[in-house]
C-alpha cells in the first residue's frame, strides 16, 4: 500500500472522468492523462489502532484500510 501512496505523492493520478475506459486498444494513454489535472497525496501515515484511526478521519477525512481476504470472499456476489 505504501508503494501505491509513493506512486500518488511523487507522480499523481487523474481522475476517471478524465480517461474512461473506451476499449480501443489504439488510444494512447498518455496523450489524454497528461491534458488532465493531477490528484496528488502530500503526506501519509500508518495509524494502527481504533483512536488514531478515528482522529485521522476527523481532522484529515478518508482513510484507506487493507484486509485479508478468505476464500469465501471470492464467492461473494
């Protein structure tokens, strides 16, 4: 997840409504993504427990949370 952050921070990702997907295997991305704004992520941390969790999301907003997926996950309609 840190990689993917580190990717956000250094370089930016633009939004889907700049680049939908069109199917067209001819359509060269970086000719429409580098006419698009960037979203970037100025700094991030690893909260690890309940409190720092709830106070990340009260002073800064949206938080991004990993799980381990079972195998029942996988029938999951």
């Amino acid at each position: 997840m840190s990689g993917v952050l580190d990717y956000i921070k250094y370089k930016g990702i633009v939004d889907e409504s700049c680049f939908n997907y069109q199917g067209n295997d001819q359509i060269e991305c970086s000719k429409y993504i580098s006419e698009c704004k960037k979203v970037e992520v100025l700094d991030y941390c690893v909260a690890s427990n309940v409190e720092s969790i709830k106070r990340e999301i009260f002073k800064n907003g949206p938080v991004i949370a990993s799980i381990i997926p079972y195998r029942d996950f996988l029938l999951y309609d």
